[in-house]
C-alpha cells in the first residue's frame, strides 16, 4: 500500500561547483566509427554534433532546465547524436560501447541532477542521444490506447489525446515540457494519479534497445525488465524508443481551481487539515498544494499556500462536497472553472486560463520552468507532519543562504 503523501522539497539555490571540461578526442573515434557502422548515417548532415560545430552549444542548452548545469564548467558531452531511425540507435550502442564512453540518453531533459546531458564524473567521456526526433505519437480512439515515443513532451501527448477525444486522457505530471522518456521511466505523478494511478502504471508494451542493440518489445524482454523499465528510473536498463499506453476515460467538462491562503489567512491550519482529509476525498478530487514565501500586504514576507485542484466532475458538485468535507479551505462556486481535461492541463501548465490548447505544444516556454539554479528532492511521508514541524520546514525557505524555494505536497491515493 502507499503512503499517502509525498513532499517534495525544490530550494533555489547558488551552489559552488568545481568541475572541469572532459577530454574531447574521443569525438573523433567514436564519429567515424559511426560512418562505418552504415553508410547512410554519413549522408545524413543533423545527426552527429561535436564540440566543434557550430550547432553544439544551441542544441545541447535546448532543453537544459537548471541554470545549475548550464555553465561552461559543466562536463559536457563528446558528441551528441539526434537519431532520426533504428539503426542510427543501434549504431550508436555499438559505437560508444566500443569507444568506452558512457551513453546517456535525453528526452526532455528534465532531470534534476541535469543526468540526461552531462556527468558528475569530470573526465569521463559520454553521448548524449537526443531523442528529440522520436516524438511520433498514434491515439487508437477505439480500443483506448496510444503510442508515444519518448522524445514526445507529455503536452503533445495531452494535445493529441484531447484532439481525438474530449473523453480520454492520461494520468502523467503537470509540466507540459516533461519528456515521456524519462518521466514514464521514473513513475509520472499527476492530477488523475489518485483514480488511476502513475504514467507507469498505465504502461502496456514498449520497445527497447539493449546494450546489445538488440530491439525488444514486452515479450521479447519478459515481465522482470517490463517491471524494472516502468519506474525502475532512466539510463537504467536500456533506450526505451517507445511506449504503448491505456487511456482513460475522464467526463467533458472537468473543474480546476487554484485557491491560495497566506499565512495571516490560517494558511497553517488548512495545510494541516489538508493533510488528513484529502485522501478520503473521492478519488475524482485531486487537491495538491505549493507552498511558497510572499510578501503580503503588510510588506512582511509570509508563507503562501497555493491548493490546485482537478476535479472529474462539474463545479457544483464539487462546491457541495468541499463545503460539507473541506469546509475550511472556503471554497466558492467563483474559484471554480470549468473546462475540458486538456484545458485543465493547459491551466495546471501554468499558462492563463484563456491560452490557447496548443501552447502545449511549445517545448521553448514553460511557466513552470525558470532559468535559475535549483535543488531538488522528493520523499514520502507516511504520517501527517503536525503543525510545529510544518512550521519548522517552511522556515527554511526564509534562510537566506537558500534563497527562496517550493515545497510540493500531492496525495499519491
Ligand atoms: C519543472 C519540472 C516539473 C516536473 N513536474 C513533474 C510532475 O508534475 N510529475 C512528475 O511525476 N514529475 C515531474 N517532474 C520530474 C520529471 O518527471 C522527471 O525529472 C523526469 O525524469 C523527466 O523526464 P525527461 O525525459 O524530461 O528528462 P531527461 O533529463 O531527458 O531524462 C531523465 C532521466 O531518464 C533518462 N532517460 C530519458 N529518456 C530515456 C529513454 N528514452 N530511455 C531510457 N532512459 C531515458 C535520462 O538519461 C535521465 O537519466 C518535473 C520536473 C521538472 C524539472
Ligand atoms: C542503414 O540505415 C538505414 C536508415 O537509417 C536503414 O534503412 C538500413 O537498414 C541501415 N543499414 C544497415 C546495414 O544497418
Ligand atoms: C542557458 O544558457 C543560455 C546561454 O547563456 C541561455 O540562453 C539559456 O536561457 C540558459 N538556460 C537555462 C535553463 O538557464
Ligand atoms: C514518424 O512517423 C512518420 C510518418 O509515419 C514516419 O515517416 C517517421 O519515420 C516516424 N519517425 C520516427 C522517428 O519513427
Ligand atoms: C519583499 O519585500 C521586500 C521589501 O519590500 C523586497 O526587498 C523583496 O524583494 C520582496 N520579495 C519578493 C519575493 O517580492
Ligand atoms: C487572455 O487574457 C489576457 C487578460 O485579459 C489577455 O491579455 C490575453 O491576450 C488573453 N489571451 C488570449 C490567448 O486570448
């Protein structure tokens, strides 16, 4: 069974490092290596970028999301390959394995120890394969199911899932620029994670390469490394390509609100009670809280309790049910919106409740990504963390040497 929160901890903050640039003259082995492996990978210009061209900085930043490990300091990649085919793939296990260097795969690059495009071992020679050409994505409306390949962002998932029908949807994570690759490999939690568990969970089938190269579907690979690639983490076991995924059913409209308490408005209290009641809340509800440092009117700073909602149902009822269960938050009818799933993603995206659906496509901007340095870590917690201690964790987001920070509550049932 389990446990009913999880708490997760993002600080701000200016960290030292002291790494050094790797040797590149492996670039050079490994690229030829590559021509040799198939002559039409040679032809191909946009597949194969070393330090020295001219494209290498742009395409290695392009989905760097901590300013942590955006510097010149960082370890940087050999080479970056951005596959357009199988064989490229299978060229590139091949040809890294034989040059010694460590093979990192990058979907949307939103690791939070920056794993996907760069190394906490200086000297130590990587790929990075950019799957940033493997975003295909198919939705069979009928039988329920789609599937993605892993350099698709979960937002074009959302979007074309939504396209399809008003109906279905994905249980997956908030932040529309999250890349399915690593997010289905780590678990994926979201807004319908309560009702129908992780991305991971509603995983079908997907295609792998080995070590060895070699291309396995569920059956080929058996249920232990079907087990393993489904929250096992990434860069684990091998390249997930692709990911065959159950959809759900979700009713058209669904109703978000975002409620937000300050401290002087019982903003402890709530967060407290928060705790043991919103997991025996109808698993239609999902209420999940950041809890943030603001300056209120009075010009002090004070802590702010933002409470996210999506609800699988219309705002009435959902009013109704909050006032007799919940009565403390305060809702109303008027923080209520109502609007199809893939609204609701775009409004849980951050974006303003009028943007248009297809800024989900948009991999550059997210309002839910800044260009700063961050720290993050996650854990569960088993019991509701009483009043004093609640207190003591968000004082630490006053410390100056941190800086500032976010501290993520969700219910994980
Ligand atoms: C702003 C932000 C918001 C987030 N919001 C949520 C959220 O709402 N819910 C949630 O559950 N998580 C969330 N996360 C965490 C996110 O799901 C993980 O960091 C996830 O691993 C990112 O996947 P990626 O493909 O974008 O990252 P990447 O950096 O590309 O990959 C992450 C790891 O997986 C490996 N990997 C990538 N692609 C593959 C592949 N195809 N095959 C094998 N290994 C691969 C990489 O090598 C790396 O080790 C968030 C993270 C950020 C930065
Ligand atoms: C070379 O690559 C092409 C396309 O990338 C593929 O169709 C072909 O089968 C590959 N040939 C070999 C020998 O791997
Ligand atoms: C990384 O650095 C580049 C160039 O300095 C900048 O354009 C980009 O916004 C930075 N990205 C992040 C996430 O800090
Ligand atoms: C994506 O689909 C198109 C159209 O079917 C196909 O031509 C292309 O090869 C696919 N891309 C990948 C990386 O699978
Ligand atoms: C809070 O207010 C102080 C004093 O007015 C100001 O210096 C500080 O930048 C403000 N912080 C934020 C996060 O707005
Ligand atoms: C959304 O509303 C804001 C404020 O009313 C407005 O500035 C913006 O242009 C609107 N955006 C769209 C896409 O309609």
């Amino acid at each position: 069974m389990l446990p009913p929160l999880l708490l997760l901890l993002l600080l701000l903050l200016q960290l030292p490092h002291s790494w050094s640039s790797p040797p590149f003259q492996t670039s050079q082995d490994f690229t030829r290596c590559l021509f040799s492996q198939n002559s039409t990978v040679a032809t191909h210009t946009n597949l194969i970028y070393t330090p020295a061209s001219p494209k290498y900085s742009l395409l290695l930043q392009s989905t760097i999301r901590d300013a942590r490990f955006n510097t010149t300091l960082a370890p940087k990649p050999s080479v970056i390959v951005t596959p357009t085919s199988l064989s490229q793939i299978q060229a590139s296990v091949h040809c890294s394995r034989e040059h010694g260097l460590q093979l990192r795969v990058r979907s949307g690059g939103h690791d939070y120890e920056g794993l996907s495009y760069t190394s906490p071992y200086p000297n130590y020679p990587f790929v990075v394969l950019d799957l940033v050409n493997f975003r295909n994505i198919s939705v069979d409306v009928p039988e329920k199911t789609a599937w993605v390949q892993s350099g698709a962002i979960l937002g074009e998932l959302y979007h074309r899932i939504g396209e399809a029908s008003p109906n279905l949807a994905f249980p997956a994570g908030s932040c529309h620029t999250v890349g399915v690759g690593g997010h289905f490999s780590g678990g994926g939690f979201g807004f319908l994670m309560r009702k129908f568990g992780l991305a991971a969970d509603n995983v079908l089938d997907a295609v792998l390469i080995d070590s060895k190269g070699s291309v396995l579907d569920r059956a080929s690979m058996g249920e232990d490394m079907f087990w393993a690639i489904r929250g096992g983490g990434g860069n684990s076991f091998g390249i997930v390509l692709a990911w065959k995924v159950r959809l759900v059913s979700v009713p058209s409209p669904v109703t978000v609100f975002r409620v937000i308490r300050t401290l002087e408005q019982n903003a402890l209290e709530i967060v407290h009670r928060w705790q043991s009641v919103a997991s025996k809340l109808p698993k239609e509800l999902m209420i999940e809280l950041a809890v943030t440092t603001t300056n209120s009117s009075t010009t002090t700073t004070t802590i702010r309790a933002t409470f996210n909602a999506l609800f699988q149902g219309r705002s009435n009822s959902l009013v109704s049910l909050m006032q007799s269960r919940f009565p403390d938050l305060g809702l109303r009818k008027g923080d209520c919106q109502e609007m199809s799933w893939l609204e609701a993603m775009v409004f849980h995206a951050g974006f303003p409740s009028n943007s248009s659906v297809d800024v989900l496509l948009d991999r550059t901007i997210s309002p839910l990504v800044g260009s700063f340095k961050y720290k993050s870590k996650s854990d569960y917690v088993q019991d509701a963390v009483p009043k004093a201690a609640l207190l003591k964790i968000w004082g630490k987001l006053f410390e100056t040497d941190v800086g500032g920070g976010i501290i993520l509550m969700a219910l994980t049932r």
